[in-house]
C-alpha cells in the first residue's frame, strides 16, 4: 500500500509517528535500561563486574554497529518490513536470554542477538518519520524520539515489580514478548510516495551506498558524533558515582538521574518545535546545544551542592536531547534526503566507537588519580570539540569564488535561493526539499 501526497505532514503520516513514538520506547528505551539487567546477571553468576559489564558493552556496540546493515536492507524491502524483523529478532534474543546458564551465553543472546534487534528496527523509526514529513519535520522527529524518554522511565520500574513477582528469568521472558509489539509498530509504516513536479527527477536508490563520504561536511558530522558519544558515555557512566562520591545518597543520585531523564525528553519535543523557526536551521541549533552541553559539563565539578547538580542534570538531559531529535534533520540538510538513510546508518558505528571507548578511558583516568572531576572536565572538553568541528567551515569554499559556491548548507539560516528544474544524482545535492519527499 502506497501513501500519496496527501499522507505528507497530515493523514497517516500522524499515525507513522506515533508507532515511531511507541517503537522508539519500546526499542531505545531498552538499550538505556541495559544497566538495569546487568545487576540482575551480576547477582545471579557472581562473575565480576568487568565480565558482565560486557554484557552491556556487547549489546550496545551491536546495536549501533549493525545500523548500516539496517539501512541496506531499508534499502531493499523498505521500513515497514525491517523494522517487523528488527523486533522480532529483539524478541528471539531476549526470551532466549532467560535460558542462559552462563554468561558467555548471555553475550550472545542478550549481547549479539538482542543488540542486533534493536539495531535494526531503530533506523526505520527514524527513517519512516523522516519521508512522511516535510515542513513538520523537526516537531515530527522531536515527538517521535521522545519515545526514548518514556522507554527509559519505564522499564525500570516494570523490570523491579516482575522481579517482585517472578524469578528474574520470567521477568526477562515477559520483557521479550513486550518487545513483540514493535512487530505491530512496523505493520503501520506504510511506505509514503509523494507526487512530484515532471521537471524533478530522483536519483535511483541504490542497495548500499557510500557517496555521502564524499561530503566533506559528513565527515565532520561523523567525527561530531564519535566525540560527542565519547563525552556522553563518560557522564552518564560516572555521574551517578560522582554524586555518590561527593556525599549524597544513592537514592538521590538516582533522583538526579531520573531528571536527566525528563529533562532529556521534554528536551526533544523542544528541540523539535524550536527548529521550526523559519531563521534557525536544525544546525545551527544542533550546533548551539552541543556547545551548551560543553560549557555545562566543564562546570559541573565545580560545586557538590544537590541542587547545583540538580540544575546541571536539567541542563545536560535538555541540551543533550538535540543528539537524537535533529541528527536525522541534520543529516537532510548537509547530504540530501536520499543520502538519508545509509548516511544514518553509517554515522551510528562512529557513534558506537565513542559510547565504546569514552567510558573505560574515563575508568582509567580515575584509577590513575582517584577524582572523578577530571573525567568531567574531558567530556566537557570533548563536547566543545565536537560542536567546533561543525562550524569549521568547508575547505573547498575557503579557495573559490562566491559565485561558485551554491546549495552549501548553512548553520546561519534558512536557504533562500529558489529553484526551478533540478536533477539530483549521486554527487550533487542540489534539489529542493519542499519538492521532494518520497520513499525511493
């Protein structure tokens, strides 16, 4: 079943962000509450805590490393059908997880298989949201990924009651057969074909796809990313052992958390209604927060009052929250709506090299000087890092002409050129967007 025009920021596109919403909790949601089941296999093999931290580790790297995979297969058989067997696949790899004797099954089953689910049914959630919006791109994204946040508050809580009432491994085999519902969230992302003017012509989708490396602006948004993931996977991991260490409780610690936590998805729809503004564009604004997040980060060991790190936790869930809510919007405007998806896919290993490498470096800085505010002040340094390596401007403007210089995204405000007969191939971007949205 085909979508029209009329489906574009009105119609089912409405519904295909809503399932993007439910997906995002039930997916996403998941991959941030991956501690909540460490402790649960930390408690019931009584392996060390390096060891089964990998479980957490393995799964994350899985589900951000196969996301080019998800896109080639989008690709092929399109969002709805991969995002059906991304769940499903989820689903097989945590009911599995609840028959586990050992931990070296749980890297594979919890780790590889349920990393791997996750991985792909995420980039359709986006990528779905991303074709059936256009002038409401950015709220559309912003409520979708908020998703995350809902996943986040609740997984933890219903994991505590089912350990309240089941043995863990019931608990586990319950959560897998939830995840089933992502299955449902898939049957609903009809494919969305806009009508276009006879004058615009698409470049044929390709199976897998790597021109946007030519893009000298994609790589400086790659290298954004696996400095921010970097930074990011250093606070969330030692945060809450730097509240504790500066004398407040672990239930506060906890609190402070679960703020960060709205914080991070009030964030989002912010984020998303804010890129509306008809003079910010989403990189600028992109841009902006991802300094914020810096400056805060660089500030936060400077006090151990509770509510100094309350107001930090506020800033860092809200400023941080631009990551997942205007990185697809982003991507639209520095290498094309149909570059899109391998582009997305491609940038999450960029982004797991950072999550992967950000927190054990952390670890070793605090073995070697006992301090966690020298981990703060290199996250808080590394996110400044990655906000100026996107305003480095593009090296090829630098040596020509303004007049040669045309259709380069700007992090200033909006384009306002206006365009008549285009026709976008591989190596040029030069299409109108308002012309274009369309699942290729």
């Amino acid at each position: 079943m085909i979508r029209n025009k009329a489906d574009v920021d009105q119609g089912w596109a409405w519904v295909v962000m809503l399932s993007s919403f439910i997906a995002h909790a039930l997916i996403y949601g998941l991959t941030y509450s991956v501690g909540v089941f460490v402790v649960i296999f930390l408690d019931e093999f009584h392996e060390s805590s390096g060891a089964t931290a990998w479980i957490g580790s393995m799964n994350t790297a899985a589900c951000m490393g196969i996301s080019p995979l998800s896109s080639v297969l989008i690709n092929k058989y399109g969002c709805r059908s991969v995002l059906i067997v991304g769940s499903v696949i989820s689903s097989i790899g945590l009911i599995s997880s609840s028959f586990a004797t050992n931990i070296y099954h749980l890297y594979i089953t919890f780790g590889l298989i349920l990393g791997s689910g996750l991985g792909i049914a995420y980039i359709p959630c986006i990528i779905s949201v991303t074709e059936h919006f256009e002038k409401r791109r950015t709220l559309a994204l912003g409520i979708a990924v908020s998703g995350v946040g809902i996943g986040m508050l609740t997984y933890p809580p219903l994991t505590q009651e089912l350990l309240k009432r089941y043995n863990w491994r019931q608990a586990v085999l319950i959560i897998g057969a939830i995840l089933l519902h992502g299955v449902v969230c898939g049957a609903l992302l009809f494919p969305c074909k806009a009508r276009l003017p006879i004058h615009v012509q698409l470049p044929k989708r390709k199976f897998i796809s790597l021109s946007m490396f030519k893009k000298e602006m994609y790589t400086k948004l790659s290298i954004n990313n696996m400095l921010f993931a970097f930074g990011l996977s250093i606070v969330f991991v030692h945060l809450p052992s730097y509240i504790i260490s500066v004398g407040h409780s672990e239930y506060a610690a906890a609190m402070l958390m679960s703020v960060n936590g709205i914080a991070n998805l009030i964030g989002k729809i912010l984020h998303g209604i804010a890129a509306q503004h008809p003079t910010l564009t989403a990189t600028r604004l992109y841009t902006m927060s991802f300094m914020m997040v810096g400056i805060v980060t660089l500030l936060c060991p400077f006090s151990s009052n509770y509510y100094y790190l309350l107001v930090y936790c506020i800033f860092l869930g809200t400023f941080s929250s631009c990551w997942g809510s205007l990185l697809p919007v982003v991507l639209v405007e520095l290498i094309g709506l149909h570059r899109m998806n391998n582009g997305y896919g491609f940038i999450m290993i960029y982004a797991a090299v950072g999550i992967l490498l950000g927190a054990p470096v952390a670890g070793w800085i605090y073995d070697a000087s006992n301090c966690f505010s020298i981990s703060f002040y290199l996250a808080g340094s590394v996110f400044v890092a990655s906000s100026i390596a996107m305003l480095i401007p593009p090296l090829k403007n630098m040596f020509c002409k303004t007049s040669e210089v045309q259709n380069v995204p700007s992090l200033y405000g909006k384009a306002s050129a206006k365009y008549t007969t285009v026709q976008p191939s591989e190596n040029n971007d030069v299409y109108n967007l308002n012309d274009i949205n369309t699942q290729k």
